[in-house]
C-alpha cells in the first residue's frame, strides 16, 4: 500500500534498500519525468531527478505549455474588450495598448512561480536533484548513468530502474535555419516586441495559439497551411469552426499551399520572404510573401537523436520514438521510457499519467503495490488547442472509427451548432460540437457508446473533460445522454449533443 509523507521521508532518509544509489533515476525534469520522480519518491522508492537545464519542468513549464498559455490569457482578454461594445458598454477600442514590458513580465513571474513550486515539491518528497548532461553505455549496463556538465559523462550514478523522460524538439524546415527573424516556438517566446506582420507555416496547436496572441496584439497574421483547414488530422467539423472564428478575428489562412522556401531580406528592415505554390500541374502559381517574422511551426519529434541512446540498441519505432510496452518498459530491461519520446500524442497531461504508470509498476516490482496500474488510453487522452476560437477532442473521429474493422459497428456521427447554447449567445461566440457514437461487435445490438467528441468554441478546453470521463468508464450513450447539466452553462451543449445522438433532442430539431 503506499505510505504517508513521513514514511516516505524516513525511508529516503536512509537510503535505497537495494545495491544501487538509487531505486529510480530519471532522465529529463519535464512533465512525464517530474510525474514519474514524484510517485516514486510518494512510494517510497529512492530517488534522483537529472536534468541538463538550468530550471526544472522542461519543455512545457519553460517554453511551452505554461508560458504560452499565459500570453494567450491575454489574448483573451483583448478579445473580450472587443466585445464590450455589444452590451452597451463603451470602449474606445483606439486608445486600447499593450504594455509588452508588462505582458512578457507577467509571463516570466507566473513561470517563475510554477517553476519555484515544482522545485519546492521535489525537495519535499526528498528526490535528489543532479544537473548535467546524462548519458547510458553499453560498456556500462542499463543500470548506470553518466552525468557531467559538459556531457562527457566523467561522474556516474547507479539505479535499479532508469526512465528516460527525454522530451521533443522542434522539427527544422528543410534546408532553412532558424534566426532572429524565421523563428521556432523558443524564439517567438523570446521576442521582446510584437511584429507588425508574421507569417505562419503550419496549422496545428502551435501556429494557431501563436497566430491567436499576436492578432489579439495587433500583428497581421497569415497562416499558411497544405490542406483545406487548420487541424486537417482532426474532426473536420472542428477544423472548420476553429477557421472560421480565427477568420473573424482577423486572423488571413492560404489554404492548399506548399511552402518551398523561407529566405531572409534585410532591404530596409530584416523580413523573411516565403516562397510558396497554390495548385497543381498547369495550374499552379508560385508566389512570395513578406513578413517582419516567419514561425515555423510544422511539429516537434522525439529527442532520441542522442548517439548514446542510439548505440544502447534500443527498440525505435519509424516515427523516432522509443517503443514501450504498455507500461512504459522498453526493449532493454530496467529502462522504462515516458513523455514526447515515446509514441502517439506529444502532450503534458499524457506524459504525468506514463509517469504515474511507470513509478506504480515499478512500485509492484518491488512489492510496495499489489496491482498492477491501468495503463495509459490514447484513445483516451483529450487534446486541446488554446487559440482564441478553442478546439477540443478526445476518442476517434468518425472517418478513424470506420476504419477500424471488426472494432466498431453501425459509426454514427452527430453534429450540433452551439449557436442553440444560451450562453454561447452571451458570448457572441459560434462553434460546434461533434459526438461520434457506435456499437461494440458482441456487446448487444441495442447498446452505443460514445467513443468521440470533438469541439470547437468558447472554453472548449473545459467543456472536454466530461467527455473524456464518459469515454474513459465506458460508459453508454443512453446513460450519458441521461446527465444532468445546470442551466444555463456551456456544459449543456454537450448534454443537447448526446441527447440528440440518442435520438431524443430536446432544444434542438
């Protein structure tokens, strides 16, 4: 059973009961590596943290999740002063100013904060902390760790289990390196001022949260992206909704375009010129366009680059990224792996929960624990992108859950307008919401699941947590459709949408 903090704290104390320093040591202090660190030491395994940068929290706490949300918060913000005006408050939108130094202080301190009480938890539940550089040999076993500031590995620890929380990295355009002036997701969050005109290639979470919070501070945004919508590898009806409020806002998208070159200019001011064609065969056009900044924002990859990760022969699968068992464990024994660096969706929330997974099963190894952890459903993993029009999901689309033979029958999808939402009105927001239900081959013939929605709109992000829980438990759509939502709230256009796909709408046709 897992023991209190002062348990913890004793058995920490005195040591690790194995022949090694230590029972766990993890390497990368982001989201999955933390969640894994903190567990562990909760259980009372004995425990170190290496991390190579200066602050602990990764990618996400440091340049990502974290700050970013926090310039968008404002974004929001300068939005709703937009809408002052239609409830007969009077704003003189002209004399409406950001304060940069301000904005990006603000960013820094909420950072900071987190970053400060990351760090205060990790020294409470008694976890080392190691910085540097970490590396595994072969020569050595699976077992040591090499750490050194410089990464050449001259100091060495030794652990019973060793989990590789190894993180992303921004994926380059070919051929083109990044500058003062043609940016990553890190360098855009460094700018000191807001561009006048930035052009985007890409149309995921990244281009379109950085697209929202420049064009709520006065850029001129435009996105460039290779199919018809924004978010193509989702639902179609959300990619849709989430284009057409980032259209409202201001925001310009060059849809079915193919970016071939980004180059630099310094006639005058430095801008990056991007090349790029619309159409095809005869029809095609090639075409340049202007912009103080470019940000390419085209995906991140796992960090398994590192040639002594390679040279340990661990199982890598086509994408780049380590291969785990369900658990976490990968093809070397002892080493588990949680985070970007394993497959599927690269999110923080997904990571805490591998992490969680692998300290617990560690946990049993060790007879701490009993059972076993239910492992991680991806299907099960909502994601949301922060643009100033949300896009939520979680489960299959329709067009996944069709191909997918002999796992689902009779896929139905049901699309609901939130214009029927009394405070989406209120908002003066638009947006949708897509339910995916079907049946269970060998479950009964008159029984449908949910198994995915999908949302665009206001809060979005909050809206997807009930159905998460609806997917994860399994639960049925006649029983889901049966909760009950307070009036008026957003969360009712979700209870209107299962309703319908059940057959029984109510405030809808």
């Amino acid at each position: 059973m897992p023991q209190t903090n002062g348990n913890i704290r004793k058995r920490q104390e005195h040591g690790s009961s194995s022949r090694y320093d230590y029972d766990v040591a993890v390497i990368g202090a982001g989201p999955g590596g933390y969640a894994t660190a903190l567990r562990a030491a909760e259980l009372g395994l004995k425990t170190a943290l290496i991390e190579k940068d200066a602050t602990l929290g990764g990618t996400c706490l440091n340049r990502g999740c974290i700050p970013t949300k926090a310039l968008l918060t404002a974004a929001h913000a300068r939005e709703e002063i937009s809408k002052a005006q239609y409830w007969g408050i009077s704003v003189d939108e002209t004399v409406v100013s950001a304060d940069t130094g301000k904005l990006f202080e603000r960013k820094a301190k909420i950072t900071g904060t987190m970053v400060s009480g990351l760090a205060s938890l990790i020294d409470f539940r008694g976890i080392t902390v190691i910085k540097g550089y970490a590396s595994i040999s072969g020569k050595d076993g699976p077992h040591t760790v090499r750490v050194s500031a410089d990464g050449t590995g001259k100091t060495s620890v030794t652990a019973g289990n060793v989990i590789l929380a190894l993180g992303s990295c921004t994926v380059p355009f070919p051929g083109v390196g990044f500058s003062d002036t043609v940016l990553d997701s890190d360098r855009a969050l460094e700018l000191a001022e807001i561009p006048e005109t930035v052009g985007i290639i890409g149309s995921g979470a990244i281009a379109l949260e950085f697209a929202s919070f420049w064009n709520a501070m006065g850029s001129s945004v435009t996105v460039f992206m290779r199919k018809g919508r924004p978010l193509s590898h989702g639902d179609s009806h959300m990619g849709a909704s989430v284009m057409r409020g980032l259209k409202r806002a201001g925001i310009k998208f060059i849809p079915s375009s193919h970016v071939t070159n980004i180059a630099e200019t310094h006639e005058g001011k430095p801008q990056a010129v991007i090349s790029y064609t619309r159409g095809t065969g005869d029809s095609s056009e090639v075409l340049e366009f202007k912009a103080d900044k470019a940000l390419i924002a085209i995906g991140r990859r796992p960090a398994t680059e590192s040639p002594w990760l390679r040279s340990l022969n661990i199982a890598i699968n086509s994408d780049g990224s380590i291969k785990t068992d369900p658990f976490g464990k990968t093809s070397i024994p002892n080493i588990w792996a949680a985070g970007d660096v394993t497959a599927g969706r690269q999110l923080a929330h997904k990571a805490f929960a591998q992490g969680i997974v692998i300290a617990e099963s560690i946990a049993c190894e060790q007879g701490i624990l009993s059972t076993l952890p239910r492992p991680v459903d991806e299907k099960t993993v909502p994601q949301v992108v922060y643009s100033t029009t949300e896009a939520a999901s979680v489960g299959y689309t329709s067009e996944q859950a069709q191909g997918l033979s002999g796992q689902f029958t009779d896929v139905e999808e049901t699309v609901l307008p939130l214009l029927s939402n009394s405070r989406v009105l209120m908002e003066q927001s638009g947006g949708s919401i897509t339910v995916v239900t079907a049946r269970h081959p060998g479950e009964g013939a008159d029984t449908r699941y949910v198994i995915g929605v999908h949302t665009a709109g206001v809060r979005a992000g909050e809206l997807i947590a009930e159905a998460e829980q609806i997917i994860g438990n399994h639960i049925p759509l006649a029983d889901a459709a049966r909760l009950i939502h307070p009036h008026p709230t957003l969360s009712e256009s979700l209870g209107e949408a299962l309703l319908k796909a059940d057959g029984k709408p109510l405030h809808v046709r």
